[in-house]
C-alpha cells in the first residue's frame, strides 16, 4: 500500500460542527484506505459522535484543543490568541509535516490569516485567493478569488489564472481549462479600471487558455472553467449564486405543502426535483481550496454537511497524491516576482 | 382635467422592440387618462402594431427616426453620431421641454451617455446612478448603483444615497427608507477599501436612514430598501440574482415536462408555481431611472415585455406628477458640491 495522506480537519469549525465534521470525515475514511484523518477539537464532543460509528481505529486520531474560533470572531486577534483551539492545532500539524492539508469549516477570514502566517505562501505567490467550486450546468466552475483578497491588482488576477489552470489541470483532471474574467458586459470596453487593466495582461499570460469576458449571469451556464475577480466581486457573486438558489427552493418547497392539491402534485414531482437540484448542490464539489500555500488549506461552507465534508477530504487525497504544491512551485517560482 | 404627462418612448431599443414597446405604451394609455406617450422610431413598423390596438389617438403621437442603436454598440459613438435614431430624437424631445420623461429598453450605455449628454445631470449631482428595482420577498430592493459607473468614491456613495431615499419617499412612496451598502460581511471590518471608507460617511450623512452593510445574500430576503454600491459590483450582483432565477426556472420547467408522471405534477402545481414566481418578476416594477439627471430617464431590461414598459409609463407618471426632480435639486443643490 501506498503512504497515507493525512488531513487534520478543524472537528470544531461551522455550523453544524461537531457532528457532521466527525461523520464526513468517517465517509471519507469509508472510501480510500488511502486516507488518515486527524479530527481535531474538543474530544469529549468528538468521541461522543465516533462512538455511533463505525471506521478504521488506525487511520484516524483525535487530537484535543481546547478552545474554538467563533465564526464572528475577529480573524487576527483569534489566529493569535488562540493557540489553542482547534483550528491552530489542525494547522500545525500541517505547519510539523505530521498532515499533508489542512480542512475547516470554520471562519474563513481566520482560515486566510492562519494559512499565510502558520502554514504560509509558497515563493513567488502574491496573494492566495480562494478557489469556489461553484456548481454549474455542466459540472463545475473554479471562482477565484471567492473572498480572500477584497482588494487586488491586475497583476494578481493573472496569478489567480495561473494558479487555477495548474489546480484544475492537476487536482481536478481538466485538460485545457478555460479562464475568463468576471465582467459585466462582452464588449471589450467594459467593466472597472480592475478589469481594463487586467484584459490585455491576460491575453499575453502564457500557460492559460484565456477566453475574455464573462458576464456573472452566463456562469451558471458553465461560460469558462475558471473565472477570476477580485474577491469582493467574486464573493458577491458567490453569496447571491448561494442566496437566490436557497431562497427560490425555499419559495417552491413552501408552496409544495401549501394545499392538499399542491401536496399530490409535489409527490408527483419530487424525485425528479430532487435529481434536478443535485447537479446544483455546492457540496458535491468539497470546499474552497487557498490556492498558493505550501500546503494544501481547504475551506468548506459554514453550514457544511458530512457529505461536503467527505467530498473536501476526498479532494485533499487527489491533491496531495497528484503533488499539486510541487506542480505550483514548480511552475509559479519566477514570473510570479515580477512585484511586490 | 390636470394637465397630461408626455413620455418620450424610445420605440425601437430592446430585444422585443417594436412590437413589445408599442403594446405597453397602448397599455399605459389605457390605464391612465393622465398620460402622453410620443412613440419614436421606424413610422412604419410603429404603425403596424398600432393598427391592431386600441387606443385614445389624442394622446399617441408617433415621432419618425430613420436609425436606431444597436444592442452591442459603443454608446458614446452611437449617441454622437445617430442623431436621427429613435433614443436620440426621443432624448430630445425632453430636452426641448415636450416631453417630461424618457424611457427606453435599448443599449443601456446609450442611455447613460445621452442621458448625461443630451438631457443633462442637475447641479450639485457627481454621478448619476440607474437605480434598478430589484423583486423581493417583500416588493423590491432600489438597487443604486446597477451598473452606470463602474469606478465610484465613498462620497458617490453617500450621494447615492440620497438620491434613492428622496427616489423612494417621493415617487414610490415608502415612508422612512432603509439604506444598506452591499457587503461580504455583517462585521464593520469586512469589505474592500471603498465601503470601508464609505461606512463612516453613510454613517454621517444626513437625511437618510443607514442601516449598516447588508450581504449579497440577504438583499433577495428583503434586507433595506435601498442597497448602495459601485456600478461594477450592483451589476455583478443584479445580473447573477436575475441569472440564476431564469437559469432555475429553467431547469425545473424542463424537468416538468419530462414525463408523463411530472406533466400530471406540474398541472397540479401550475397555479400555485405561477403564483409565487409572480412575486420575483422583475416587470412588476417597471425600469431602472437614471436618478440625478434633469428630467426622468428610465431605462428598462434590454428583453423588456410590454408589462414592463406599462409599468415603466406609470412610473414616469408617478415621478414627473411628484416633482421628484424638483425635489432632488432643491435637496442636493449645495451638500453634493463638496468635490470634482
């Protein structure tokens, strides 16, 4: 057998923690022998859920902390202070070399500090944006950034490109990777300053299949493979993706129970509905990935279920064994200096 | 009788123009003794589809231009040099004081360029912003700015701000208006360097009512009544929440059809889906005013349907009776002349 690749997953981080932390990463045991899973936290909690299930004792370690970052809390000060909770132990074991990538459900500006100043940027990266795997009609599409730098230059979106084209090439198996650039129009005059500036550096990056603009309503019709933007309008894009999906099946799902007639229809519907809205279901895609660190960072939805949870880890396994970090290094080290 | 309130309608802008435009300007006359509508465009074409309509023909003028702007043109050149197309003739005629309003559902740049350039900004005005109306759970959202200029400062902002609250108080007639400004985040330290400077300032301005950072996600929920923005992200978040509405009605509508069991579901349901999409129709609102210009220009969605430029008319209807523009100047006269 092959060596193990080893996640340390935050057991405390998101909503739904510990529980469906614990149960994901016991799935994601269930379906590679290739994986070992240190569950990080509060042991009594995360004990009390393994003890209901069934997984393999020498492929999974709970390791204590005894504290825990809130999802409001402030991400410095809490990187800082909290030696001791679940996230900075989870990525220490990164930082030591006893994991191979880090996974949280947590607070994500704390998993953006904590990942530069514990497990830290490779050579050459500017800025590490957060990769989203935002479900589209065919398949998936890479956003980045997703959150992770508000404010960028022109020269960090051609980083994003790159690092995209080598994530998906390498981790996802996507031969010739499309990239456009979030716009607001097709046109070649349009978008911000952002935008004008970055085109032209697009066009001329090598090693990218750029395609031009992409209008954010043609991206849930899988306009490119990857998308890059700043992280405001990336999250922006994301959130509203995520909200208007929620709140339309939201809207449909009370009308379904709203009457007896509504009620038989809804029953005659349902498998169908439910089949349909998996192809946009973000869990089936694992989290967000830190493009840029020396060690793979992955950052999964707040309200996360043991099914992202499972899909995250099996996505770090894929990484990790394809030796994503080395293909980045490798290919980032110089042109990636050009400033700063 | 009060004197009746004369709309330039540019008949030929839009996907669906002329017969759409026609219609709903038919359609507005009907629902309103106090309206003019001068219909500009092809005569002809014009002339077709008011053949097969009723309507009062002391209150319907039809207006030649030999050209019309297209969709993808550059809107600067368009407007510079079509001076006989259907949106600069209908421009002009509000320019010349026979028209009090304009509305049209062409190329939006064109409306922006003309708007500025033809009609004219008022005094103290930096920047106008179109303020879209966007459908939630409860009525609509003033989504300000929507995508007229990409590159804004904090005080544009703070401007914004002001325009759409007398917009709301005055045309639409919402009491004590909310303003929120588009954010990643409820936490006063999130967003990029523009809303971070702008919250302060929203926060000082007066006559309006702050309520903080609203998220992406939460503005379908019916967060404030008015949302404030840069053009470029009101544009990414305007285009994904109409996107992926479509895109979702699509697909379900799709599924519906697919076999003989979810066409028995969908006829049990068709009421009730109608029903509750109704609430999310854009239309329903009319279009998005260009607020801060000398007399009213409203621009509506480039596949605009004959509901929503009846609904556009009454909205100019609403507007011009009010003095809303009378209001704006002697509100914004002096405070907005801080700068440029």
């Amino acid at each position: 057998m092959s060596r193990l690749i080893k996640v340390a997953v935050d057991a405390m981080g998101g909503d739904n923690a510990p529980a469906e932390i614990v149960k994901g990463a016991v799935k994601a045991l269930g379906a590679s022998e290739e994986l070992f899973i240190f569950l990080v936290g509060d042991e009594t909690r995360i004990r009390q859920v393994l003890k209901k299930a069934n997984y393999p004792q020498d492929r999974l370690e709970v390791v204590p902390a005894s504290e825990q970052i809130e999802m409001s809390e402030h991400p410095v000060n809490a990187i800082r202070r909290k030696k001791d909770s679940s996230m900075v132990v989870a990525m220490r074991l990164v930082k030591d070399g006893k994991a191979d990538a880090f996974l949280s459900a947590g607070n994500s500006g704390a998993v953006l500090v904590g990942g530069i100043a514990i497990i830290g940027k490779l050579r050459g990266i500017d800025r590490t944006p957060f990769g989203a795997m935002v479900p589209c009609a065919k398949g998936a599409t890479l956003l980045l950034d997703s959150g992770a730098n508000v404010d960028v230059r022109a020269s960090h979106l051609c980083q994003f490109a790159r690092l995209g084209t080598l994530y998906l090439k390498h981790a996802v198996g996507i031969a010739d990777p499309t990239v456009g650039i979030m716009n607001i129009g097709a046109e070649e005059e349009k978008g911000n300053a952002l935008v004008q500036e970055a085109i032209p550096l697009l066009k001329a990056e090598e090693g990218i299949h750029f395609i031009g603009s992409v209008e954010a309503r043609d991206i849930p019709q899988s306009a490119a493979d990857i998308v890059v933007c700043d992280g405001f309008a990336g999250n922006i894009f994301l959130k509203t993706y995520e909200g208007t999906s929620k709140l339309l099946m939201h809207i449909i799902k009370s009308m379904l129970v709203s009457s007896f007639k509504m009620k038989l229809g809804a029953l005659l519907i349902k498998g169908g509905l439910k089949q349909t809205l998996a192809k946009f279901d973000a869990a089936e895609h694992g989290g967000a990935p830190l493009l840029g660190c020396k060690e793979l960072v992955i950052k999964c939805h707040g309200n996360a279920t043991a099914k992202e949870i499972k899909n995250a880890c099996m996505q770090c396994l894929s990484y990790v064994k394809n030796d994503v970090t080395g293909i980045i290094r490798s290919n980032m080290g110089t042109a990636a200096q050009k400033e700063e």
